[in-house]
C-alpha cells in the first residue's frame, strides 16, 4: 500500500506527463484520434510509442537546474474499446470502473451527464456511436507550430509503420493556449489549478488524481488487476492488499489515472447577445451592465479577478487569485449560487453542510482540467479588460457567428470518473436546485434537459433576486471520451501478447 507522501523519482518516472503538467509553456497542442485495425499492430504501434511518451521525471535545463519544463511533450489515453482492441482479456477489463467500461457515449452515461438534444452522442463529430470507434488519442504539445507539425509527421509515420493502427480520419484537432488566456467567451481561464500533495508536500490528496496513492478518505482507490498468469514476466508491480493476499495480482493501475476528453464548442455570439439583451431589458443598455451579468454567470470578471473578492467591479489585481472562501458571502450577494465556478467548486459554502463538511466533500470531489482552446476568437477579449464604453456594448450586442467553430477542448484528470467528473456534472452543475435554488442549471455549460423547466440564471440582491429569461444554450458537446492514463510501465505491459 502507497502512502500519500511525496512522489518519489521513480514514480515520477513512470507516471504520464500531462497528470501533472498542464505544459503552459508549450501552447501549441494536437489531439490525434487512433483506431487500432489488428492486435499485434497495435501493440507495435503501443511498443515503439512507448519510448517517446513524456513522463512526470524531472527535466534539467541550462546550467543543470532542475525544472517541469519538457521542450515537447507526447501523452497517450486509450479507451475500454481500445483496451479490447489490443487483446486485454475481458476479465482484466471488467476490473476497470463500470464507467470506463461503459465509455462516455453510452445511454446511462450521456443521462448521467445530461447529453441530451443538440449535445447527445449520436450528433457528435467523433466518438459517438455513429462514427469509427476512438481507441487511443495522442496528446502532442510544442513550443511552436513548426515543432508540432513535424511531431505530426513523426508520430504519422509510426502510425503508418505499425500495420495495424490509423488516425480516425477528420479526428485531428488543434489546440491552443492563447496569449490572452482567454477562452472563447473573453474570460481569463485556467485559474482554478489544485495542488497535488505528492508533487508539493501540500494540496489535494495525491489519491484524488493518481492510482495507487491515499485520496481524501486515506483510502487507495480501486485499481485494474491482472492476474499472475498473465504478469509471468512481473511487469507490473504486485498489488499488495490484505483484500487479495491469497492471489497474486499486477497492479495494472498504479501510477495510471483517467483522462475525460469533451469537445465543447461554444456560441459566442449567442451568449454575448443575450447579455446585452438582458441587460437592456432591466433598463441598462450599457456595457458596464452587460459585462456585470455576464461575469454573475461566470463566477469571475473578465480579467479572472473572483466576485467574491471584487463584488462591485473587476480588479485585474486579483486576476490570478484562487485562495478564497464563500463563508462571508453564503447567500450570494456577490458571487451568485449558481454561478458556473461556485458550481464546479462550491469550496466551504456546500449548502446544506457546515463549513468544514463542505471543504470536506468539495475537496474529495476536485478535477485537474488540462484543456485548450479551438478555432479564432470571435472578438479580441482584451476589450473587456478596458473600461466598459458604449463602443464595447455595440461590438458584443452586436456580434454576428461567422460559421467557424470555437470552444473548448475540456480535458481533466481523476481518480475516478463517477465520483469526480460524473459527480461535479450531474450533483453541481446540471442539478437546477443546487445550493437551494429551483430551476437554475449551470448557465455556462449544461443543456436543457426534456422535462426540466427552462433554466434561467437567478442573481440575489438585497432587494430581491434578479431573474433572467431562459437561458439558451450556450455550450454544445461535439465529441467526447473516456480514457485510461496508462504508467510507462503498465504500457510497456500493454504492448506485451496477454
């Protein structure tokens, strides 16, 4: 049993780069989706990849000193179905979680998550039932586009080379960190980045995002095991459990994790319109009103300063702050309940929990998100970090889709799919009485759900609440995926006949 103590060297050889890198100074990325068409290409394919993935080691740059700072970095997830695909025995495969096995587009996941209507599985672009199957997804992240394009043609060639794995054609999508750190909307993203204990000494138990470690219950979370028949060859470590001691087990999970993948394209124009929109029917067509809606929904201003900290107007001073709490703001009145960050991380205020019940549950229940964005921006965001002016009210009330997608590529890290991803989903964000309100879903990304009564955003005030019409939808599932995070080591077993 592996405590939650600091990583050592040798986990943090094993363990995959992009569970504990969000590889900021690398903003270019491309996601590759892989079909494997025969098992021993596959696993060629597994094999010869295998020495080029970026692990979590530590790199050294100039003059020795060592830094997190990888000059590319090359990542794989694999679905169940790729699992199957590469021959791993079903009974291997059935010590994965339910909802690993089941894969994101399945009926009881996609109710779980509320793809419904223009979100549901069957209208995405790829991993859905109605496209070839993803069995893998190569992350790819470079300095720059020359760099990540002869990645491309690298890790192509491999493909090609394997006889028996293929990039998903149409399935090539390009990521980016923006200068502005901006996602598609205008607002300063990627903010909110919990700690893992192992890597800092402090922060969110390492068993929340890694296997084989402590989580927040002191518990090891479940692992996938292989039999001693099939690890003759003790690749993977032994699985050293009271609950097993009479069967030999591989540890197929250790230093492994779970990567959610959603393509999540957002209508700019549309949320900007309805802000203005709103803001013009509650008597204040002005652009100081509109943003202020706007950044209500959100949880932050555009600079990324948090309401809770600058109720009354933005304050780029405080764009990068995370450190704070709810407890002087229980009701609302400056960062509203449903607000798509008080959602997503409720912090000490989890009504109807005292405050230490609260930090308690939240912690347990916390997501490393590793996302980019996609497509050109619709309007350039830092004219929302200017003072607000009738100029601003015209561009945005006034923004037009001009037919190119644009979103987010969401991606996030957890231990476990149900009680972290699918819980945050279902319990905070897509539950319309959360925190005590009544038809009020997460007004960034939920969809409307058949039967539910339309959503709409409800700000608190001293003299009463403030209401808004219907929200429309502002964010649409396009393709999505559920992915293990294999070790080094347990892909090095991957790539072995079973």
């Amino acid at each position: 049993m592996t405590s939650s103590a600091r990583l050592t060297h040798e986990a943090l050889r094993d363990i995959q780069g992009v569970i504990t890198s969000g590889y900021g100074h690398l903003p270019q990325a491309v996601y590759l989706c892989v079909t494997i068409t025969n098992v021993d290409g596959g696993r060629r394919w597994l094999s010869r990849l295998a020495d080029s993935i970026t692990s979590s080691q530590r790199h050294t740059g100039g003059h020795g000193v060592s830094e997190d700072r990888p000059p590319t970095a090359v990542n794989i997830g694999i679905t169940a179905n790729g699992l199957r695909a590469i021959g791993l025995p079903e009974e291997v495969l059935r010590t994965f979680p339910v909802e690993f096995q089941d894969g994101i587009a399945s009926e009881e996941r996609s109710r779980i998550l509320g793809d419904t209507g223009a979100s549901a599985p069957e209208t995405w672009e790829f991993g859905g039932p109605r496209t070839e199957p993803v069995h893998a997804m190569l992350m790819l992240f470079a300095a720059d586009e020359a760099t990540l394009l002869e990645m491309c043609r690298t890790q192509r060639a491999m493909l090609e080379s394997s006889g028996g794995a293929v990039e998903l054609p149409g399935s090539s999508q390009r990521g980016l960190r923006t200068d502005t750190f901006a996602e598609p909307f205008g607002f300063h993203d990627g903010i909110a980045r919990p700690s893992i204990a192992g890597l800092s000494g402090r922060g969110v138990p390492t068993g929340e995002f890694i296997l084989g470690y402590e989580n927040h219950y002191g518990l090891i979370p479940p692992t996938p095991v292989v039999p001693q028949e099939l690890n003759a060859a003790h690749t993977l470590p032994h699985l050293d459990s009271p609950y097993h001691a009479a069967r030999q087990l591989g540890d197929l999970g250790r230093n492994g994790s779970y990567l959610v993948y959603r393509k999540l394209q957002q209508d700019v124009a549309g949320f900007w319109q309805f802000m203005a929109r709103e803001s013009t029917r509650q008597g204040s067509a002005d652009a100081a009103r509109m943003v202020w809606l706007a950044s209500k929904c959100v949880g932050r201003w555009p600079s990324g300063a948090p309401l809770t900290l600058a109720p009354d107007a933005d304050n780029p001073g405080l764009a990068e702050r995370d450190d704070f709490f709810y407890e002087d703001d229980r009701d609302g009145l400056r960062c509203p309940l449903g607000a798509h960050i008080r959602r997503t991380n409720p912090r000490d205020v989890l009504k109807p929990y005292p405050r230490a019940q609260s930090l308690s549950m939240t912690e347990a229940h916390r997501l490393l998100r590793r996302g980019r964005a996609y497509g050109a921006p619709l309007f350039d965001p830092r004219e929302l970090r200017q003072p607000p002016s009738a100029d601003l009210f015209k561009t945005l009330a006034n923004l037009q889709d001009d037919g190119q997608p644009r979103g987010v590529h969401f991606f996030c890290v957890n231990a476990s799919l149900k009680s972290q991803f699918e819980f945050v989903q279902q319990a905070w964000c897509n539950n319309p009485r959360f925190g005590g309100l009544n038809d009020n879903v997460d007004p960034l990304t939920s969809s409307p759900r058949p039967g539910d009564s339309p959503s709409r955003m409800t700000i608190p005030r001293e003299d009463g609440a403030l209401r808004t019409n219907p929200l429309p939808q502002f964010v649409t599932v396009r393709a999505g995926a559920y992915m293990f995070l294999p070790s080094l080591t347990a892909l090095r077993f991957l790539c072995s006949a079973h």
